[in-house]
C-alpha cells in the first residue's frame, strides 16, 4: 500500500511492538505487575492504579461485541470503499475494552454478547464471528 494510512494511527517508538505484533497476527495487550489488570490502547503506565510496571502480553484474541454501529457513508479513504462497514466496540477476554471492526457478519446476525475472534487486515487488528 503507498501512500500515507488514515484508518490505523502512526506508530511511535513507543506503540511500535504493539503494530509489529500485529503486522505479524498477534494482539498484544497490556498488563500492570501492581495492581493485575489489562488494558487496551496501549499506555506507558496503568489507567488504574498509576504504576508504571505494565508489561506487553498476548492476548487470546477471543471477545464478545459488545456494541456497534453499520457505517453506511464514509467519504475519508480507505472507508469509503469499504461501505457498509460495522465499527464496533468488543470486550476482550482479558477484560478490556477495544474499538475495531467487525468483519464478515451479516448486519442482521450482529448480537450483543456474541462471540468473536481476532483476525487481521493490512496489519490491523479487527474481529469476526466465532465458529
């Protein structure tokens, strides 16, 4: 692909593991070593408890959605060409909360609560129904 990406944001020095991850079919969350839980975007510190012993983990790519909206206009690139898309909001086993795409669903079977797995577009992390 040439050209500049608008539907992922630029990695930096410091989110770069989590995009080289996943350019390689993985999702890495983060976990904080003081007070246990994950968390999703990625941050150099915890969004609990302040600390900053957080550490990069794979997470098991398993979600449930949790809510959702089907696109029917977008005229920023690539989005346009991808109408009708459904962005979404899916809890990860881990427990975070992560917006994404869902991806080969039919707008009639979406569902609060259904299963969902992980799957990969262009490097970028999105989730599909589990079979």
């Amino acid at each position: 692909m040439s050209g500049p990406r608008f539907d992922v944001p630029e990695a930096d020095a410091f989110t770069r593991t989590y995009w080289d991850a996943a350019a390689g079919g993985r999702l890495l969350i983060r976990r904080c070593g003081a007070c246990g839980r994950a968390h999703h975007y990625p941050r150099e510190f915890c969004p609990y408890c302040w600390s900053e012993d957080v550490e990069w983990e794979p997470a098991s790519g398993r979600a449930v959605l949790y809510t959702w909206s089907v696109v029917h206009r977008n005229d920023l690139p690539p989005f346009g060409g991808r109408t009708p898309y459904v962005a979404a909001v899916v809890d990860l086993a881990e427990g975070p909360r992560m917006m994404t795409e869902v991806v080969e669903a039919q707008e009639s079977g979406l569902r609060a609560g259904m299963e969902l797995e992980v799957a990969f577009r262009e490097g970028t992390p999105v989730f599909r129904p589990r079979e």
